[in-house]
C-alpha cells in the first residue's frame, strides 16, 4: 500500500501510516532493509519468487526506514518507525519533570533538538533551506517553547487547579510548533511556493497560496497530534490518583510515585500508538486543485503552457 495517489481517502491513508510507524520495524537488520529496498526496485513483481505479501512487507519496511528522495536508510532516531516510541519518551519526560523552571527548560530542549532532528532528517532532499535557515528555525522554536514553559509556569503556580501546571509542556510545545514549522517551511510560504504539477507529473509553477494552506495543515496536524498525547494522561492520572488516595493507596508517597510514573508512561504510549497514524492521515500527502484556485499569474502561465489543464498536483508533505 502506497499513499501516493491525489485521491486518496482517510482510511487508506490511516492504515498505511499506522503500518510504517509500527515500532516492530526497528529490529529489522540492516541486510532486511537493503533486501527489502531490492525488492521494490524489481522489475515485474510480483512474480513466482516474490509473492504480493512479500511485496507489501517490503514496501512498507522500505517507508519506515528510508529516506523517500535520497533512498538512504535515515539514522533510527529519525525514521518513521521510531515515532511513536521517541514521542512517548520525551512526552513522558516533559509530563515527568515540569515543576521548575530548570526541568521545563531542558524537557522544552530536548523535546525540540528531537523534532528538529526529525525534520532534518525528512527534510525534501531538493529544499533550498540552507544550515543557517535550519539552524536559525531550531533556536527560535527552542526559545519560543522555553520562555512560554517559563511564563505558564508562573501562572500556573498562582492557579489552585491541581493540572495547571501539568498544562504547561503541552501549552510550549504548541507554541514551539507555531514557531519552528513556518520557519522550517519558509520557502514554501513566503520565499519561493510549493511545486504544482500536472497529471503527468510535470511542474507547471510554485504557488505560495498553497504553501500557506499547506502550512496550516501541517501545523493543525502537529497540535492535533499534541492533544490526546499530552492532555488526556494527565486528566486520568489526576482521577486515578484522587480514586486510588481514596483507597489509602497514595501514589504522591515514595513507594507510589515510581508506579505513577511508569503508568502514566503506559497511558502516554497508548496515546501516542493510537493517536499518531491518526493525525498524520487527517490530511493528504499528495493531494490536488483546480487552477482556480491559484494565483492569477500562475493561472496565466499555466494557460500559455497547457489550456487544457484545469487541475494540479502538489506534495503537502509531513
């Protein structure tokens, strides 16, 4: 399964992003990812040595781990496969260690090298971005997520609600995304635009007004993504803990917190199996519109090229 075409509905692409985030994929051996990469760059498969199912396993093997433009193998922190346990690790810690200033400052850091080591990795291989741009959209998220936690923490501890200061890493981490995608992203927005293509696959232009509704796309899909992750496991921790204090078994005493701990971890790594393929397939990919919807001067250049195209094509991306 390939989310590839422009037509694609949720489900189909729900399921293929819940197959290639599949942390199972990380055992895989170097010699299976590089047979699996053959595999797909066989010619007439299936065939009597290569079944469907063999096909298909090694599709999406091939997607979890390699790099969609360059075809190398991403280093494992970056690949698709380690999403949902990376997420869950450094969710957990944000949710762990937030009540000073301190702890939201290096959680806050930590949580953004790893978004942006991801981004890095899955960056468009023909992205103009240079190391500067990279660098400068890292520093300004990073900044961004610590002073909000900072902010948010000082009022939160004038709140008497018991979760306002377990709100803080979610509320920082939305505010580091509003930050670092348009930056990262910058030259699909506001310097240079999004690639349209024909039905053939031929670039007609780059639009900036899709680029703008891309980028929100992406950023929903990241605060999206963010809610059940971040919000729900302190909302069933606070009644777990009221529910099991009323059983005299306190889960704040010594003996209770490493408990704590560990099944708020579970709750958040439920979240994250559960929620991610979910968010990432709430919009295409790929998708496509009418050139009415393009820039006036697109849409003349696209008439001098093609009179007959009235549809194009573009990458949303991740």
């Amino acid at each position: 399964m390939a989310v590839s075409d422009a037509e694609d509905n949720f489900l189909s692409r729900y399921k293929y992003f819940k197959e290639i985030l599949n942390p199972i994929w990380l055992f895989k051996s170097k010699h299976e990812l590089l047979f699996a990469k053959e595999i797909i760059n066989t010619t007439n498969v299936p065939n009597d040595s290569i079944s469907e199912t063999d096909l298909k396993w090694a599709r999406t093997l091939y997607a979890s781990a390699f790099h969609p433009d360059t075809k190398e193998i991403n280093p494992m922190l970056g690949r698709m496969s380690f999403q949902i346990p990376g997420n869950t690790f450094v969710t957990a810690l944000m949710l762990t260690f937030y009540k000073t200033p301190a702890q939201l400052v290096v959680t806050q850091w930590i949580n953004q090298s790893f978004m942006a080591f991801c981004n890095y990795t899955n960056r468009n291989a023909q992205s103009s971005l240079t190391n500067t741009q990279i660098t400068l959209a890292y520093l300004s998220a990073t900044g961004t997520a610590v002073a909000a936690s900072y902010k948010l923490s000082r009022l939160a501890a004038r709140s008497s609600h018991p979760l306002a200061a377990k709100f803080v890493p979610f509320a920082a981490v939305c505010a580091g995304n509003t930050v670092n995608v348009p930056l990262m992203r910058q030259q699909d927005f506001l310097l240079q635009g999004i690639a349209v293509n024909d039905a053939q696959g031929q670039k007609l232009g780059d639009s900036k007004k899709i680029g703008c509704m891309c980028l929100a796309q992406v950023v929903a899909t990241r605060i999206c993504a963010a809610i059940p992750i971040m919000v729900f496991p302190p909302i069933i921790m606070s009644y777990l803990t009221t529910a099991l204090e009323r059983r005299t078994f306190n889960l704040r005493k010594s003996f209770g917190r490493p408990f704590a701990v560990l099944l708020e971890a579970s709750l958040i790594g439920a979240c994250t199996y559960l929620v991610l393929p979910v968010a990432v397939a709430l919009f295409p990919q790929h998708s496509s519109v009418g050139t009415d919807f393009l820039e006036t001067s697109l849409q003349k250049k696209i008439k001098e090229l093609n009179p007959q195209v009235n549809r194009v094509y573009f990458n949303k991306g991740l």
